[in-house]
C-alpha cells in the first residue's frame, strides 16, 4: 500500500490595518465634520486620541497611522478660503505629539506618523523618532514624505517648492544622515549600567558620524541611547520615478494604487524589481492601498449610510484638496478631462493624478460626490465586505489598507464590530496581538525588530562605513520607470 507525505495546508493571508488619521478636521472626507454624531471637532482634545487608540487597540489594529501637512491648499480659486471654509486640513496640529498619549493608554498598538525630509535639519528628527521607539517600546513607524505644497515651502522661506527630483536628493541624503544615527552612532552594548563602577554608558562603544554631505554637516554623536527598533518601520507614498527609485533603496511598507487587478499587480512588480536592484529581496516590502468601507447589518442599513455619507460630500473641498487652480464647476459637464487638458486650460493636468484623460467633467464631480474611490472601496453586509476584501488579498496582491473614516467613530466602530469577526471567521485577521512585538516584527514576522542586513541603513553598523565616501542617488535616472499609481498620505 502506497503512501504519500502530506503537504502541510498553507493558511491564506491575513490582512494588516491602519486607521488612517490626522490631527485636524477634515482629512480626506470634506463636508462631513459638519454630521451631529462625528467628533472631529475634537481633534484638540487628547481624551479624543486616547479613545481613538484604545478602540483601535481593542479591534487589533496594526497601527494608527498619522497624515500630515506643513502648508496650506490655497491653489483652488488663487486662495485659503474654501480650505478655511470646509477645515480641510486647516486648523492641524503636529501628529508626533499625539503618540506619547496614546502609547501610554494601550499595549501594543503601532503608530505610524508622516514628517518631511525639506525643510527641518535630521539631528533633532532623530531624537524625536528615537524617544518616540523608546516610549512606545518600539511601536513606531515613519511616513517619510518631501513635502509637496507651495504653501509649505514659502511657511519656511522660500519663494517656491523645492524641484521635485533634487527634493529626493536631499531625503536620500536625510535618510543617510538618520541611518548613521539610529545604526551606527551607538552599539548594541554600550549601556552598561554598572553601578559599581559607576559606568552608565562605555564611552569606546558611541561614536561621532561626523556627516559632511552636500545638504548637511552632522557631528553626532546621537544623543539617544539605542531603541528597540533603532531605525522606526519605514513608509512611503511616491509615484514618481523619482520617488519609485527612493523607496527601492528605503522603503518597507508602501503606499501602492492602480484601477484595475493588473495595474495594481504591475505597480508592485514595477517595485519589486526596483527592490531587487538595490540589493534587497523581492519580499522586503509590503504594500498597503486605501480602502474605503461602508458596512451595515442588513442592505437598507448600507444603503442608508450611503444616502447620509452622499449627501455630506463637499465637492469644493475635494476640489481645494486636489491641489489644482482648475475649477471644473465652471466647465460644461460632457467635456473630457482631456479636452481639457488638450485646449490648455490652465492646471487642468494636475486632474490626472485622480482622474483619467477619458473621463467627463460631469464623471469627475459625480465621482467626488459619490464616496467611490475605485477599486479599493466597498459598501455591503459584512459578507459582501470581506469577500471583496479577499479579492484584494489574493487577486491584487495587496498586504493591508489604510481604512479611511467617513465619521468618527462609526467608521472604526463598523469595521471593529463587523468585518473584523467575519474576517477572523474566514482566517484574515489576527485574533490577538503578539506580546512584546515591535511594529516592524508585526508588519515582517517574529525577530525581525531591527532592519535586515540588506537595507542600506545597515551598512553603518560597521563603525568603519560611518566616514565611507557617500553612495548618492541620482535622480532621475537615465531609463526611469513608469510612474506608479498610488494613494498617498495626505
């Protein structure tokens, strides 16, 4: 009688959540502060973060991850006023200053939080990022963006934004900076803490960096001793080449978008090859896109929802919000985008980086005004949620989302309550946390707290690579991929 060995059942992939947040009003829903039972008008509050937390740690998220801007959208209609009016993203506060608050009040819950590498020098970034490791017991992560709106760049004195290529010239040097800080400016055992010989820290094993580059001049040593994860969970939002080529070396979580299943599975190939030609494996990232649910107990209750979200859309804010001086309101309906484009109205180009050439005017406001964000939104019972939330995971390849909030809490609330149990039922979503695990560990699996060898920020673990000539990126490069279709931060 023959026998044959078992395979072992390869259990199916389990989907990673971030509550996408901001500390401001309106962040990516414009209109719908304005619904009694929303609290973003708390967004000064801290009970309203510590809440936020606690409800997102009892659901098992991955982490709250924290947009932010340092400038204004004052490009739609030459001017503040509709942000002002629809607090798009006006008033906000400083999202770094959130974490310590809402680590205290959980135990394992992440926080991502979004600062650029323009305007403010790496030294005092690297300590914040260290203390905020320290504090949360390495449940930190970094959005590292450049910063992208006019309004920043004059907030910090100068007349115009810093061209967007040489912007990733000096992150890339910004990172280079960091990594000899966080890697390389402290060993692994030099805190001692002997007592006895009244020794804190051995004095042989930290170590100036002495950076001298084209944008900074950096002496070091890091003031902060070594943090569970040393270098924060690393993630960015680029479609650029630019951007593609910056997040091949850096990057470990992306933010990736695309249409259809094909063009979303050919944006993460198009980095995943990136990846691999600086060295690093094919599954050193992971991708998030994000995701709007709408989720009820029964139709009519989804459908009901959608009537109230429906019905809260400001146009005019997601208009100002698109960093565009286009006012499509103005233009007939049945016009094409790329009409548009080609009699050469003003601005009406940035349109494309929501919108397709072929898609009407009347296409766009409808689009806006209908809470469909294309391929990955989903309105249904909870069976209806998570079958197409399985479609993400096995047809597009995706490893999380970013889950976007029409009110607060009831988005959070919905998703705690009745996807994640449908989720957990069908083998998606963690039942418990890991204890002690770090975010990077969360994100890559169990000892991997710290970067792998292969990341370029390893390299300065050798103390001798801390004086190395600089390894630049050039942007762009001589045959630059095409761009990549993503979601971003903001």
């Amino acid at each position: 009688m023959s026998s044959s060995k078992q395979l072992p059942r390869q259990l199916p992939r389990q989907l990673h959540v971030n509550l996408f947040e901001m500390n401001c009003v309106s962040h990516i829903m414009h209109g719908f502060w304005v619904h009694p039972d929303n609290n973003r008008h708390r967004f000064n509050d801290l009970g309203f973060w510590t809440e936020t937390a606690q409800m997102a740690e009892h659901g098992c998220l991955d982490a709250v991850f924290l947009a932010d801007v340092i400038g204004t959208y004052d490009r739609f209609r030459d001017g503040p006023e509709t942000a002002l009016r629809e607090a798009m993203q006006i008033p906000s506060n400083d999202p770094l200053l959130l974490i310590p608050a809402m680590a205290a009040v959980t135990r394992h819950l992440g926080f991502g939080a979004t600062f650029s590498t323009t305007y403010e020098p790496p030294f005092a970034f690297a300590r914040r990022m260290s203390t905020l490791d320290h504090l949360s017991k390495g449940r930190v992560g970094w959005n590292i963006v450049t910063s992208y709106l006019p309004n920043a760049a004059r907030n910090f004195g100068l007349p115009d934004e810093v061209p967007h290529d040489h912007r990733y010239e000096i992150a890339d040097e910004y990172l280079d900076v960091l990594y000899k800080l966080w890697e390389g400016s402290w060993d692994d055992d030099a805190v001692v803490r002997d007592r006895e010989r009244r020794i804190y820290t051995d004095p042989a094993k930290v170590r100036y960096i002495d950076h001298e580059g084209e944008n900074f001049r950096v002496a070091g040593p890091h003031l902060c001793e070594p943090s569970p994860q040393r270098t924060p969970l690393l993630y960015q939002a680029s479609g650029s080449a630019a951007g593609l080529e910056f997040a091949a070396r850096h990057a470990e979580v992306l933010f990736i978008g695309g249409h259809t299943t094909s063009e979303v599975r050919a944006n993460m190939s198009r980095v995943r090859s990136r990846v691999v030609a600086h060295g690093r494996s094919a599954d050193a990232v992971r991708f998030v896109v994000m995701a709007g649910i709408v989720v009820g107990r029964t139709d009519a209750e989804v459908a009901d929802k959608l009537a109230t979200y429906r019905s809260l859309v400001s146009v005019e804010g997601a208009l100002a919000h698109a960093l565009t001086a286009i006012d499509i309101t103005a233009y007939p309906p049945e016009l094409t985008l790329g009409e548009l484009i080609d009699r050469g109205e003003p601005d009406a180009h940035t349109l494309l980086r929501r919108f397709r050439r072929e898609q009407t005017v009347g296409d766009a406001l409808r689009q806006m005004a209908g809470l469909s964000e294309g391929r990955f939104f989903v309105a249904g019972t909870p069976d209806v949620v998570c079958d197409e939330i399985e479609r993400w995971l096995d047809e597009d390849g995706i490893d999380g989302i970013n889950l976007r909030q029409y009110l607060s809490f009831e988005t959070l609330r919905d998703f705690i309550e009745l996807v994640v149990p449908e989720l957990r039922r069908r083998g998606r979503f963690r039942t418990a946390y890991a204890d002690g695990e770090t975010l990077r560990e969360r994100t890559f699996g169990p000892g991997r707290a710290r970067l792998p060898d292969e990341h370029f920020a390893a390299r300065y673990r050798d103390p001798a690579m801390l004086r190395a000539p600089a390894d630049r990126l050039r942007f762009p490069r001589p045959a630059p991929e095409p761009a990549v279709a993503h979601r971003g931060s903001s």
